[in-house]
C-alpha cells in the first residue's frame, strides 16, 4: 500500500513538472514570435514614407489629412503634417527611454509629452501618442498567453511591471507565415475594449511594411486610416532628424 500511494505522489508530481514545463514553452513561445513580429514592423536600418490620413465620424463624414514619417532604428520617430494649411507643422517626436515631443506651430515651441498622458489623441487622430511611440512591444510588454489558428498567432500582452501604459492589455493577431501583425484590440484601464486597429502589409524589396492601419475608438464611434505611400527603407537618414531643432523647423 505504501509502495502504491509513492508511485502515485511521483506521478502526480511528474505530472505537475510537465504541465509547468509546457506553460513555460508556451511563454518562450510567444516571447519568440513577439520578437519575430518586432522585426517586421521595425525592419531595415531606416525607413521613410508619405502619409494620408481619412479620419471618419459616426455620420460616415470624412477629413482628410496628409504627413511626413521617418523612422530610424527601433527608437526615433518623427511624424509631421503637411497639410491641411491649417495643420500643417504640427509634429511628433519619438526617442528613447519613453522620450516625447509635440510641436504645434501655433504656439511656437516643443512641448515634452508626459507618461500620464500618453493616451490622449494626437491631433484628433484616433492614434494616441503611445501608439505612435517608436518602440519595441517586445520592450514594453510581456507575453501572457498564447493561442493558435489556422492562419495566426494570437497573443495577449500585458504591460511589463516598470512600464506606464494605458492599456491594460493588447491582444494581437499575427500573421504566421510572415510574422506581421493583422488585428490588435486594446482595452483600458479598466479591462474593457476600446480600440482596435486592423493592418494592411505589402512587401518592398526584403522588407514587408504597413501599408495601412484602419484604427477604430469604440468609445468615440471615430475611426483613422493611415495609408502609408512612397516608403522607402535604408536611405541613411541623418540623426539630426530626430532632434528638437527640426522638430520645431518647419
């Protein structure tokens, strides 16, 4: 009987061993398709592109915007309107450690953007200022499940621990074949769905990019297209973009 009720407790001990194993690789997992997916979306050494922009309210009327993109490395963006006239200057910038700026030609000077707000609108845009942060998921966000389906990738990802973030969690649908991400619903604070951006990618030489992102407020009934034209990668864009005085430079 001893003998018996051993067997069992090495068993069930056993058991319990491989199914943390197997919640371990699942983690690994997803950290590794997160990580593949990061190399898409930020390929190439630089990248640079012209931008229109259809916002478009709950009556179905649209405004209609365009801008300027240029992205280098991982962690430096700078996007700017060119038009409307009476947009046109209005500019963003992204750098390292979390690192913001908006310019607004009407005021005549940068204005650091704090963590705390980095979910408002960027110029009435259904895009936020930490949507359009130049960085990695994969260095603000872990991995907490993992699913799978015929054509994707499904992937919740909740803020790491010294990270501010006005989402609670993402959860992001990934292309399996070319590691592109196709739908990411985000939910607030509060754990309830609020957005959710939906991609369109082409290939230009090695590099697959967005070539649209159709971002839906739930809570607002508004929606933005972003439709990326004219991309260029590896151009050896000069850092002296991604400083204050160009930001201001217009």
């Amino acid at each position: 009987m001893y003998a018996m009720k051993t067997m069992m407790i090495k068993a069930l001990l056993l058991l319990l061993a491989l199914s943390g194993a197997g919640e371990l690789a699942m983690a690994a997992d997803a950290e590794t398709i997160l990580r593949r997916m990061d190399d898409v979306v930020f390929a190439g050494e630089d990248q640079k592109s012209s931008i229109t922009l259809i916002l478009i309210d709950r009556s179905g009327h649209e405004r209609i915007r365009e801008a300027r993109v240029w992205q280098k490395g991982v962690n430096k963006r700078l996007f700017r309107f060119t038009a409307p006239a009476a947009e046109a200057g209005i500019a963003f910038l992204s750098l390292p450690d979390e690192v913001m700026y908006l310019y607004m030609p009407a005021y005549g000077r940068e204005r650091r953007i704090a963590s705390h707000v980095k979910n408002q609108s960027f110029a009435g845009t259904d895009f936020s200022y930490e949507d359009l942060e130049a960085e990695k998921y994969s260095k603000r966000f872990s991995p907490k499940d993992l699913e799978e389906t015929e054509d994707h990738y499904i992937i919740q990802l909740e803020p790491l621990p010294d990270v501010r973030s006005d989402y609670s969690k993402i959860i992001i649908h990934i292309n399996k074949k070319h590691f592109y991400p196709e739908k990411m619903k985000s939910f607030d604070r509060g754990g309830q769905e609020f957005k959710v951006a939906e991609y369109t990618f082409d290939k230009k030489g090695d590099y697959w990019y967005t070539k649209e992102i159709h971002m839906t407020n739930l809570k607002r009934d508004h929606s933005t297209r972003m439709i990326f034209e004219e991309v260029a990668f590896d151009t050896g864009l000069d850092d002296e973009i991604f400083t204050i005085r160009n930001l201001t430079r217009y």
